[in-house]
C-alpha cells in the first residue's frame, strides 16, 4: 500500500467513525439533552407504581393500578408503564432510564414493609442522584405516595391519625405557594376557587401534621408546605414540593375529580374540581417533558407500556371504577 492509498483508508476510516458517532443513539441522547426546556421531550412517559392487591381484589392479580391514575395522566398527553412490583434491580434500572418521572399512587400498603415501599425507595434514590447530576426526573406522590414521600425522605414515619376519609376541602394555601412550581401556571380564578369551594378529594386515615413536619429537621429543609387543611382538629400538610428537586406530594386525590364515581361526598364533580385535575395532569406530565431518558428501542418501549393490559371494571366491589391488575 502506497502512502496516499493509506491516507485515503485513514480518512475513509475517521468519516465512518463520524457518521456512525452522529447517528449512535448516544450521540442522539447527547444531542436531545442539549434541547432547550422548552421544546422538551414531546413523548413523555411516566411510570406508576403497583401496589399489593387486598383481599377483594386478589382473585385478579398480586398487584394493581387504579386506572384513574392511568388516565390522569393520559389526560395530559403522556403514556404509561406500569412498574410492577417482585422484579429484579436490574429491571428497574433499565425502566429508570426509559421513563420520564413515576407516580406514587395512594392505597393502603404499608409505609416500612411493603413490597410498594421498598421498590419506591429504589427509584427515588435513583431519582435524586440523577437529579444532582442534571438528570432531571420527577416523582409525584399522591395520597399514601405523598405520605410514602415524607418516609422516604426523613426516613421516619411521623404520621397521625385525623379519619380524613371521604371528605372534599378547600385548600389553605400557604404565601409561599404563589411562588411554587406547581401552581405558577394556575389561572388566578381557579385558585381562587380552590381555596374557596370543596374541590380535593380526601380519603386517608393518617395525615403529616405541620407540627410533625416542622420539628423534623429533614423534612423542613426538603420540603416546601404549599397548602394545609385542618381536619380531626389536626393541621395537616395537603400540597407540598421540594426546594431543590422535582418531587411533589399531595395528600388529596386529582385523579379522582373526573374519574372516579363512588357513593358519598368525598369525590367533588364539579367543574372547578375537573378544572384543578386537568391543571394538576398539565403541571406533571410539563414536568416529564423536562426528561429526556429514552427506551432503548421501539419494540422494548411498546412492550413496556401499559396497553398491554385491559382495565377491570371495579366499580361495583371496590372504591375504583376500573383497575389494572398485575401478577
Ligand atoms: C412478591 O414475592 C414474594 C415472594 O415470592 C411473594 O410472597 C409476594 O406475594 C409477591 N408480591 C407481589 C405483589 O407480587
Ligand atoms: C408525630 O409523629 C408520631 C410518630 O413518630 C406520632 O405518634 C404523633 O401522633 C405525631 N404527632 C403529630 C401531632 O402529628
Ligand atoms: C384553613 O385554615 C383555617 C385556620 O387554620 C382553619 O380554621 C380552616 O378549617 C382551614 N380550612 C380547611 C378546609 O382545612
Ligand atoms: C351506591 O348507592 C346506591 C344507592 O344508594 C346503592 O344501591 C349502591 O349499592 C351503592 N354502591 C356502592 C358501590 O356502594
């Protein structure tokens, strides 16, 4: 091989190399990443956690999903992967790095033993290393989630009983929750009417207490109170977000509002109550927008979503209208 020959190998070589290093998926990833937030990743997909079924539901799995959650967040333009519970570490790490932020749903599973619990604790941890590297990724926890927040977060569980079950409230927002990311983008008259009309549907037994909250060292410093309600003459934390990470926790249920019609008071159909949903569903799935993990490929993303499965109609043996059951 003569000089020149050798030379056009070499940069026949370095333009493959480039071509390939261009359109590698970590050279997409890298090029995604630098996107500015604003355009943002048009195809979020948010996780949600399964939870261990109780007695009426065990005939038709181990686990379950409420599909209001589901739709919840459908609402919104995103997509759904459950996070089923018994799998192995490396399993979840592969879906950490496929999803766009999970959702902690309520139930009733147990805050320190659950099988709930501990793959919860898996992803936030993971959640905040990520985060601290730039890697954005939210967590949202709604009901017992936002009460599993303030365990995974102190590490305590500070919880008090206040029966809050089946009760629609108004929210006391805090000064600060004008400032908060959650509520920047609500219309000043559906503030107005949240504070003022009945539109968050509570169902929990236990609540946080400011009082816990305030005299536990971690949390106060994590933690933002957004808004509080008084119930069982305990005042209690309903909405709040992290300072420095997208984690976010309400005690009372926006999925409910539009989807879900058990008897009684505790779930308000107006249209304020419909109106906070859609805004809540806005504000979490924006926050998915900001992630740009990517299933590897098509195939693993269609595999993983949760079209796989077909709702069960609940409604008449249990508080949910639909759920998504899980082995
Ligand atoms: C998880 O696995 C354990 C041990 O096999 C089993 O007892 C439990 O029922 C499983 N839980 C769920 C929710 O699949
Ligand atoms: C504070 O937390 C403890 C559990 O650590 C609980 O027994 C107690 O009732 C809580 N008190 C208030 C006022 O929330
Ligand atoms: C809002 O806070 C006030 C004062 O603490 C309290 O009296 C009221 O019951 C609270 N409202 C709700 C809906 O919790
Ligand atoms: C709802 O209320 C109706 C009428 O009061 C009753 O017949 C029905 O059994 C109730 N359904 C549930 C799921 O509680």
């Amino acid at each position: 091989m003569d000089m020149p020959t050798r030379t056009r190998v070499v940069y026949v070589l370095a333009a493959c190399c480039l071509v390939g290093l261009y359109c590698s998926p970590v050279a997409i990833s890298l090029l995604l990443r630098s996107l500015p937030e604003d355009i943002g990743n048009e195809r979020p997909i948010l996780g949600i956690l399964a939870q261990e079924t109780d007695k009426s539901f065990q005939k038709h799995g181990s686990s379950y999903i409420a599909a209001s959650y589901v739709k919840f967040i459908e609402s919104a333009g995103a997509r759904v992967v459950p996070i089923r519970l018994n799998r192995s570490d490396e399993e979840y790490n592969k879906i950490f790095h496929s999803i766009n932020g999970i959702l902690y749903p309520g139930g009733g599973a147990d805050l320190k033993t659950s099988e709930f619990s501990r793959v919860a604790k898996i992803f936030y941890d993971k959640a905040l290393e990520a985060n601290e590297k730039g890697d954005y990724f939210p967590i949202w926890g709604t009901c017992l989630g936002h009460q599993l927040l303030s365990y995974l977060t102190s590490g305590e569980d500070l919880l008090t009983w206040t029966n809050t079950d089946n009760f629609a409230l108004p929210l006391n927002f805090t000064k600060v929750a004008k400032d908060s990311k959650m509520f920047a983008n609500f219309p000043d008259d559906l503030l107005q009417e949240m504070a003022s009309e009945p539109v968050t549907s509570n169902f929990h037994f236990w609540s946080l207490s400011v009082q816990n909250f305030s005299t536990n060292e971690i949390l106060r410093h994590f933690y933002k109170i957004l808004t509080t309600n008084v119930h069982d003459n305990v005042l209690f934390i309903s909405t709040m977000e992290a300072y420095s990470y997208p984690l976010y926790g309400v005690q009372w249920h926006p999925e409910k509002n539009p989807f879900e019609w058990r008897n009684g008071t505790g779930i308000p159909h107006s249209r304020a109550a419909v109106k906070v949903t859609y805004y809540i569903a806005d504000f979490l799935v924006n926050e998915a927008r900001k992630s740009n993990h990517r299933f590897p490929s098509k195939k693993e993303e269609t595999e993983a979503l949760i079209y796989n499965f077909n709702p069960v109609f609940t409604g008449t043996f249990s508080s949910f209208e639909q759920a998504y059951f899980f082995d």
